[in-house]
C-alpha cells in the first residue's frame, strides 16, 4: 500500500470516527432537549433522588480530568521523562473530559438557560460557587500548560505553570469530594474523606483513561508502546487502584464503626439489591480486584492486559459513583432518629430510580464531546509520545 | 382703655404650646392605627421585612390527629399544588406517622420547611436564590434559582420539591416555575398582610389547634409564651440549625 492511499485511508477513518462522535453528541442533544421541554418528569429523578445519571457521568468526567492531567504532573513537577513527553496528550484529554462533564452537569440543570446566572449571583459560601471559578481556571490553566509544553519558546514556562496545575488539580478534586462531604445531614456524605477520597480516585481513573487513549493511538499508528515505559505505567495504575480500594474501604469502616450509621452501610454493602451488587460485582471485583490481578501477575501486564484492566477499571468508576450518588441518595434521611418514619413523600423508605433514555443520551452526549475534543486535537496537535526520540535526546546529552 | 402689652415671650410659648399639643393630637390620633397596624403584623407594601420580628411555629404533636390532612389540603388550596402524591410532585407539607421504636408510641406530625436560623440550603446555593428573609423566612427566589437541586442535598428535613412539569394556573401571589425548587414560605404572601399561615388556619378550624403561628422575637406572642412554659424540640436539633418551627409532645 503506497503511503498516500494509506494517508487517505487515514483521513477516511478519521472522519468516520468523528461522524460516529458527533452522532452520539446530536444523541446528547436530543435527550437534553426532552428534558429541557417537558422537565425532569421525563427522567427517572425525583424528589428523593435529585440528582441521577447525568451526575455519574459528569462526576466521572470531571474527576476524571484531573486525574488524567496527573500525568502530566509526574512528568512537570516530578520530572520524570517518560511522563513529560506525555503532558501534551494528558492536557488534551482532561481539557476535552472537563468540557464533557461540565456541559451534562451544565445541561442537567432544570433552569440551563440560566446558566449566566451562576456567573452574575455568587454565593461565596456555596462549594458550587467555589468551582465556576475552580473549573474556569482548570480550562485557562490547562491551555497554558498545553502551549507551555508545545512551543519551544515557552518551556521554560512549563515548570512553574505546571506546579500550578498540579496545585489547582488538587484543589478542583477536593472541592469536588468537598461537594458531598458539606452535605451535613446525608449519611453518605458528610465525610472528610471525601476529598483525599476523590483525589485518589481521579489518579485511577485519569491513568485508565490516558492508557487507553494512548494505546489507541499506538495502534493507529502502528506502533509499539515501550514494553519498560508500559510496565511502569501499568504498575502505578495498580497502585493507585490499591490505594483508591484503602480509601474506599476506610470511609466504609468509619461509617460501620457509628451505630447511627450502621443501617445506612447495610443498605449499601448489604441489602439494597442493585447497590451492593454494583458495590462488590461492579467496583471490587471488576474494578478493582481483576486488574490490580491483570497488572500485576507475572506472565500477564502485556499492552492487551493493560487495556483490558483500564477499561476494566473505568466500568468500575461508574458502578461506585452510581452507588455513591444514587445508593446514598436512596437510604432515607434520619430526620426522626429512634422512629420509623412513613409518609407520603417517602419518609422512612428506600427511594426508587430508574434511569430514562433522555438521562442516559445526555451522559453519553458529555463522554462523545470529550471523546471528539480528543480525537480532534490529537489530530490537530502533535501529541503522539515519542518515547524513542526522547530516549535518543537524553542519550545524547 | 389701657393696651394689653403682650409679653414676647408669653407669645412665644403659646405657639410652641400649640405647635407642640398638635403634633402630640395628631400622634394620638395615629397611634391606635399605627398600634393596630403593628399589632396584626402586617407590613406595607414595599416595606422591607424586619429582623425585630422572628417568624415561626409550634406544632403540638399530641393535638395532631392521626389521619387528619386538613393542613395539607390547606397548603395545596393556597398554593395552587396539585396536591398529588407522586415521587416528582412538590408537596410543601406532610403528614408524617411516627412510630417510637422502643415504646411503639404512635403518633403523626405536619413536616414541612422549618425556617432555619443557618439554613444548610442558603449555604449550598450557587446563586443566592435560597435565601432567608431578615424576619426568619427561609424563600426561594424563583428568578434566579437555576435549578441544580443542590439545597435538596443539602436540606436535613427533605423538605424541598423541584418543579418537574409545566405548570398551568399558577396562583399571582405564588409564583411557581418548572426547573426550579420550591418549599414552604410560612405562607409568606398572607403573613406580610398580617394573616397566619394556611396550615395554621385550617388546623384551627378542625378544632385540633396543633399549629400555633407567631413572633419568636416578641416575648408577649402566644407561640413565645407557650415556648417559655412547655417542653418543645427542634428536629434534628444536633445539627444546631436553630429551626423556626418546634415541636412539643416527641
């Protein structure tokens, strides 16, 4: 095959991946657009789960953007190489997971078109309020660092740029464990270890998420990642599973340990059918268990089982977040300690929630607007790593 | 005839004597009004509401009749609720029943809003549109709010509903709006005339008299006096909210 059919076949493939992302965003559209004409009746929120699907996905997004600049971190702030030649593709993706994930939490709300509101009323109170400003400046600060990482002329920026989003990721992640961990009255949440909880979490989810756009990349290319580079990457995504499982399993053993909270962990762990099943099938064993054992088992840890273990652990985030959100939103509130409540507006009872299309399109829209924002700018931007090129620098020096 | 020479000075305080005794008959003649006025509570129009005055309720749990739903259908009247009972229908008061787990006492209560002192939904709001009056109501500016639902997080009493249909025949004086929250404003439209809540009225006319509404601020209210000589609770009073609504009888 002669270079230029297989630039053509290139293009074609390019374009073809673009159209399918641009039909799941027009998908997006549609199910914001239901919700927006005939209100949140039309998705399975309610008055005791208020808030649904959309902020699963949204959640994911934007934790996960943090997360996923984490390499970019390692490589400014840590000065490893391997990981610096990485923070054009890192920025990339967390500026498009951040867009994806804002623009459903955006559009879930029931007034979206009051969104120059948030913008005009600030309530300096409101950890809401708190991350307008927290994730406009991840944008300004992500494409500072995007330039200062692209443009010879500026690296020497890079270094103290990147110092500052390593400190403005870390402050982004805790204000938005700190979202949940303000609601004083909910069992689930009022907890410090949200924040430290959340932060883990995104180094997880950030690295699955960059390892499988990497390797998609490779693959394109036709090229073979670094079997030394892919071993280190994969063995710290083992260790950040291991560490988000301590997190995890600590904030579920303080609650055990409070009597007053003890129902609400049966509920979870336990007796509330579509949560604990999430819980343990969802986020143990396949998020968790399954690829700290793909990474880390002698003979297994090639580039198929490093695909396999992030995508794995990616399926993981969304069965916790959906039990964090909607299982912790399901178990009654103890308004009436020591009574068993009942009413018509579900005092005392577990809350039901199904998800509906519209919730489901609009999630998928935000993942299909980080997944074009990717595509577009991996191609756009030089961000391909070049391991080999950067080792023959270093070797030359 | 000898002309009566006129002091200067007795002139003088003839005038200010009279000056002086038509602003104190004008003032007489004002003041029963004024008294009145003050008296029912009500404000003018355009009248910023006051931080002398504490709104508030007390509800006595052993005067609430189990199965009695007077003042939700009140509430529903006055606010132009559907007054259905579906998960996503607003419902600004309910009956809740109660049952001690240790005694097996039964019991029920109207749940509604409790106006607190640090409103954990005031906190949370983005765009101020939760706010609390300076007389103690806690509101919802239907205007601003963008509807994120982060105050239904936030609220202890799961007392807040979101909007979640089109809405038709809306009452003027309560405005409502698809996409946004809402809650009970201790009737705020009949209160800033000098009326008592809905809830309250129609209690009263059941002859149950379980929701005593008044002034916390004002030592002489009925609701201040009852609160001085009875045991009432806060629910959920560990979370220091300082509610405006009290319970007395669990």
């Amino acid at each position: 095959m002669s270079s230029t059919s297989l630039s053509r076949n290139d293009s074609r493939n390019f374009y073809i991946l673009a159209a399918l992302g641009v039909l799941v965003v027009f998908l997006g559209y549609l199910g914001m657009h239901s919700m927006e004409e005939h209100g949140h009746i039309v998705s399975g929120m309610n008055n005791k789960i208020v808030w649904g699907l959309p902020h699963v996905f949204a959640i994911f997004m934007i934790v996960a953007a943090s997360g996923v600049l984490n390499i970019g971190s390692i490589g400014t702030v840590f000065g490893q190489t391997p990981y610096k030649i990485r923070t054009p593709l890192a920025g990339i993706i967390a500026i498009g997971l951040l867009s994806g994930g804002l623009a459903v939490l955006m559009l879930d709300l029931g007034r979206p078109d009051r969104m120059i509101v948030a913008a005009t009323h600030f309530n300096p109170t409101s950890v809401f309020a708190w991350n307008i400003f927290l994730y406009s400046g991840f944008f300004g600060l992500a494409v500072l660092y995007l330039w200062t990482s692209m443009e010879k002329r500026f690296y020497g920026f890079s270094k103290p740029v990147g110092f500052a989003m390593f400190a403005w990721r870390v402050l982004l992640t805790s204000a938005t464990g700190l979202i949940f961990a303000f609601l004083v009255a909910r069992q689930a949440y009022a907890s410090a270890l949200l924040p430290p909880m959340f932060i883990v979490l995104s180094f997880a989810w950030g690295l699955a998420v960059f390892l499988l756009v990497q390797a998609a990349m490779f693959a394109w290319n036709n090229k073979i990642i670094d079997a030394a580079i892919l071993n280190r990457m994969k063995n710290l995504l083992g260790l950040f599973v291991i560490i988000s499982l301590y997190l995890v399993a600590a904030y579920h053993m303080t609650n055990l340990y409070f009597a007053k909270q003890t129902g609400f962990e049966l509920f979870i762990l336990r007796d509330g059918g579509i949560y604990p099943m999430l819980f343990w099938g969802g986020y143990i064993l396949l998020g968790s268990l399954i690829p700290v054992a793909l990474v880390y088992t002698p003979g297994l840890g090639g580039s198929k089982s490093v695909v396999v273990a992030s995508a794995l652990v990616l399926i993981g985030s969304f069965a916790l977040l959906y039990v964090f959100i909607i299982g912790g939103q399901a178990y009654p509130l103890s308004i009436f300690p020591g009574y068993e409540a009942s009413s018509s507006f579900g005092d005392g009872q577990i809350g039901k929630y199904v998800p509906s299309l519209p919730e489901f399109l609009l999630g998928s829209g935000g993942l299909a607007i980080a997944y074009l924002i990717t595509l577009i700018g991996t191609r756009v931007f030089n961000t391909m790593p070049q391991d080999a090129t950067a080792e023959t620098a270093k070797n030359s020096h | 005839m000898n002309d009566v020479k006129l002091d200067p000075q007795t002139n003088l305080d003839r005038r200010d004597f009279l000056t002086k005794s038509s602003v104190g008959l004008a003032g007489l003649a004002i003041a029963p009004g004024m008294m009145l006025f003050d008296l029912a509570h009500g404000k003018a129009p355009g009248e910023p509401a006051s931080n002398k005055v504490r709104w508030g309720m007390l509800i006595d749990n052993n005067q609430c009749e189990t199965g009695c739903n007077d003042c939700v259908t009140a509430c529903n009247t006055e606010n132009g609720l559907s007054g259905g009972t579906k998960a996503t229908d607003s419902q600004w008061i309910r009956k809740v029943q109660l049952k001690d787990m240790q005694t097996e006492r039964i019991s029920s209560l109207p749940m509604m809003c409790q106006h607190c002192e640090e409103p954990p939904c005031v906190d949370v709001c983005p765009t101020q549109a939760s706010f609390k009056r300076a007389d103690g109501i806690v509101l919802v500016d239907k205007h601003i709010c963008i509807g994120c639902r982060y105050c239904m997080m936030a609220c202890p009493y799961q007392a807040r509903s979101f909007v979640h249909e089109v809405l038709t025949d809306q009452k003027t004086e309560v405005p409502r709006g698809k996409g946004t929250v809402e809650s009970c404003t201790l009737c705020v439209h009949r209160v800033d005339k000098g009326e008592t809540t809905a809830c309250a009225e129609a209690c009263s006319k059941a002859g149950h008299n379980a929701i005593l509404f008044g002034d916390l601020n004002d030592p002489e209210s009925a609701i201040s006096k009852r609160i001085r000589t009875v045991a009432s609770t806060q629910i959920r009073a560990d979370l220091g909210l300082n509610t405006g609504v009290r319970y007395e009888g669990i």
